[in-house]
C-alpha cells in the first residue's frame, strides 16, 4: 500500500518499479503479451507505483523499457507513462534520455494553458469552478495545471 511511504522520509524524492525485476522474483517468464504491453500483474505494479508516489507526493518514475533500439516504441512507452501520471523513466542506455526528456518537459503551450488555469482560478477568487475557452474548468483541472507548472520550473521552463 502507499501508506508506508507517505512521509517516511524527508529524503524520499521517487519511487518506480522494476518489471524485469519483479518478473524474476514471481517467477514471470515475460512482462509483456505479444503485442508488447504489459500482462495484468505488471500493469498492477505499475498503477500501484503511481498511487503510491502521489500518495507521498514524491516522482513517480516508469520502469525501463529494455529494447534499447527500438525509439519508436520506446517514445511511444513514455508518453503513455506520462499520460498516465508518471513524472520520469528509467533509461537503460544514454540514447533513451533525449526520448525521455521529450516526453516528460511540458510544451510551451501545455505551459500556456496551464498558467491560464491558474491565472483564471485566481482571478475568480478561487471559486470551485471557472469557464475557459468555453469549459468548465474545476479543481481537479487546477490541481492538473499547478502539477505540470511544476514540472516546468523543475525543467527550468517559465510560464
């Protein structure tokens, strides 16, 4: 669970998980189906890194992707990851972390958008909801944006 990890340590800056460490120790011949994505135990694992991170409000860090060569989907990995909620990769070779920073340094306009989120829940008065651009935009979106804005000054991006 990630109770045991939510303020254990002033020093606990990430957690990740291992998938080709946790195969061997369940005795897994493969992490992965056919079609390359991972089987439901390692997908647990995963999710569970996730949870138990933001639970301890520290980075949340992907697993490796062994196949080295294979940037495609290699790229592809990260920006699901990412999706998801992690905030890093693990990279086994130095050719994976131009990849890796691509996919997880917020853009420009991920920026703009997410400053203008604040910048709209402030100049509201921090109401439970703000329209822009036409949406609704509530909490949860400025919990998003304050995230990712986040993300950007430890990138060294300004809003």
């Amino acid at each position: 669970t990630a109770a045991p990890y939510a303020g254990a340590s002033a020093r606990l800056a990430g957690l990740t998980w291992g998938a080709e460490d946790l195969s061997a120790a369940i005795g897994a011949r493969a992490a992965r189906d056919a079609s390359g994505r991972y089987t439901d135990v390692f997908r647990l694992a995963r999710a569970m890194t996730i949870l138990a991170a933001s639970a301890a409000e520290v980075a949340a860090i992907d697993t490796v992707f062994p196949d080295f060569r294979d940037m495609e989907a290699f790229g592809a990995e990260c920006r699901e990851a990412e999706r998801d909620g992690f905030t890093g990769k693990m990279a086994i070779h130095p050719a994976q972390v131009p990849v890796i920073n691509a996919a997880f340094t917020p853009s420009a306009e991920a920026v703009r958008h997410s400053q203008a989120i604040v910048d709209a829940f402030a100049a509201a008065g921090n109401p439970g909801v703000v329209g822009i651009d036409g949406k609704m935009v509530d909490r949860p979106h400025l919990r998003l944006a304050e995230r990712l804005l986040a993300r950007a000054r430890a990138a060294g991006i300004s809003a």
